[in-house]
C-alpha cells in the first residue's frame, strides 16, 4: 500500500485530502498541530501525529518521512494575517522555509512526491504585473518564492506541484469556516452591503481535495495548476451571505474602485503608523477585487482529474454550519 504524509490534516483542506487518499487505497498519516478539532477526526487507520514541524529536529522530522511515498503540504499562514512589517519576511519565514526544509529533508527520505497548497494570488502576481503583488506585497511574493524554492530542491529527484487554489467552500468537524468573518461584516454593514464588482475562481473542498490527490497521482514536476469551479461573483456570494442571514439580497449594491480608494489608502498608512504590514496592501487588494480574477478549469481539470461540483450548493452549506455553529456557541 502507498503511504503518504498530509501536513496540515487536522485543518480543512487537510482533512479532506486525507479521507479522499483513503478513498482511494492510501496509506494516510497526518501531521497537524495540536490540539485536535474534535475527538475521533479520523478513521482508525490514520496514523495521526500531533507535533509543530518548526520544533521538531531534522532527525525527527525525517523518520516521519521515511517510507512516504508523497507528501501533501496543506498548511502555511494566510493574508487574513496582519503582521508587523515587513510583512514579507514574516511571510517568508512562515511559508517559504518550513516548506524548503521538509522539501529538502524529504527528497533525502526518497519521497518521489510533493504537493503544496499554495494560492491563486500568486498565478494573478504572474497575470497582472501592473497590481505589484510579486514586487511589493509581501503574501503573493513569498508565496512564488515558496514555489520556486520548493521545485529547486526537488529537481531531478522529487516531482513537485503546486495547486494554486482560490474561494474555498465546505465544512468540517470541530472548526468554523473563515467564511464566519463575512457573516459577520454584513451584519455590520445595516443599510446597504458594498461590494465591488469583480469575480473569483471558487472551489468545494472536494475539488481541492480529488486535485491534490490528481497532482500527487499524475502531476508534472514544476506544474503551477490554478484550480476552479465556478466563477463566483461578489455581489453573489455576498447575496448568498443576505439569503442565509434572512435578509434581502437586493441589499447588496456595487461600489467603485474610485469610491474605496481613498478609504484603502488611508488603512494602509493607519497600518504602516502602527509598524504592521497587510500582506496584501488594502489599495491593492481593491484594484484586485474589480477583476474578473478567474481561470480557465478545463485545462487543469483534464490535468489533474478533478470533477465538477456545486459550488453555490456548498457556499449556502458553509454559511449555514456557520450560523448553527454560531447558534450552539451562544
């Protein structure tokens, strides 16, 4: 039986990756940090190991490895993280050098596979130059450093892949979605939800998870894979978030580019006042979110072997687990 190590399995992205490389006849460990979300998260059958791979010695991180036949690197921290800046070194030193040591530490194991969990902020820092994601915001620059370093240590020995993933819906045991923060900022938003009007490549955590396997099964070394599912607007999703609170979806209205700028600005230099960085700057993020930021499924569905799915169906499914999640805790 193919043994193969999650990093990050107690996570979202993570767990399902795990139940579906048990869908297909692997043999799983996981490697999270503790504590566990619930008790019993996994199958008996799932070796579970619950250890931070920063603390663990070369020695002990490389008898994890021994045996593996792929990894799937599902952890990291995300631009929802405001740190003091320069945000890129903090980037760096979270993404970038974790993943180029198990990279380094697993192609001297013999591990012949390496997927990493990267983010669609990196394939547009390729796309859209002029929006300075790959020169001067500190999360999509590390997250290509991340990339490029992680195939440069597995070159000519360890086939690496990365998947660069976008909106992602679905549930889990034991852990609300990130998707609570949006219920929560159009509660606060009373009279009318502003939104701008670009769109977003979305995904199920299924699709993540038959695309994760799909990379480790048949992906190419140095393959940069964009996934998506459906192209989901903001003024759509924000109408599913107005439908799941009990509120008219006619609330949602757009506003311009020009109309948020000065705003975005003025958070940025509040941040830089304070010593913290965005990891994206707001300015930035705004320009972002007036594009149609989406890609093409076909060529990385046909690729990697993932299927389609709903995608609304799952946004109302993760907005609604929120909401009961949020009803048992108060």
């Amino acid at each position: 039986m193919t043994r193969a190590l999650v990093v990050g399995g107690t996570g979202l992205l993570g767990f399902h990756t795990t139940l579906e490389l048990l869908a297909r006849g692997y043999e799983v460990t996981s490697l999270s940090l503790p504590p566990m979300p619930v008790d019993d998260l996994f199958p008996a059958d799932v070796e579970n190991i619950l250890a931070d791979i920063t603390a663990l010695t070369d020695a002990e991180l490389s008898a994890i490895l021994a045996g593996k036949h792929a990894i799937i690197y599902a952890a990291g921290a995300d631009e929802r993280i405001t740190p003091p800046a320069p945000a890129a070194r903090f980037f760096y030193e979270q993404n970038v050098l974790p993943v180029q040591r198990i990279v380094r530490l697993a192609r001297a194991a013999g591990v012949k596979k390496f997927v990493l969990f990267n983010s669609y902020t990196a394939e547009f820092a390729e796309l859209w130059p002029d929006l300075g994601y790959r020169t001067h915001n500190g999360y999509p620059r590390t997250r290509l450093a991340q990339e490029e370093i992680a195939y440069l240590e597995g070159d000519g020995a360890m086939d690496v892949t990365s998947l660069r993933l976008p909106y992602i819906f679905g549930t889990m045991p034991g852990r609300t979605p990130l998707w609570q923060m949006f219920i929560d900022i159009v509660r606060g938003q009373r009279d009318m939800v502003a939104v701008q009007q670009g769109s977003t490549s979305s995904v199920t955590v299924t699709q993540v998870a038959q695309a994760a396997v799909g990379a480790m099964e048949q992906g190419a070394h140095g393959g940069r894979y964009p996934i998506n599912g459906y192209d989901l607007s903001y003024v759509e999703f924000h109408r599913l978030v107005c439908e799941a609170l009990g509120r008219d979806p006619g609330a949602v209205t757009c506003v311009p580019f020009e109309a948020l700028a000065p705003t975005m600005a003025k958070l940025d230099a509040e941040a830089a006042a304070t010593g913290v960085e965005h990891g994206i700057h707001m300015l930035d993020a705004a320009r972002f979110s007036e594009r149609h930021a989406v890609s093409d499924p076909a060529p990385t569905m046909a690729a990697l072997g993932y299927l389609p799915d709903d995608v609304p169906a799952a946004i109302r499914e993760t907005l609604a687990y929120c909401l009961a999640r949020e009803a048992k805790v108060g």
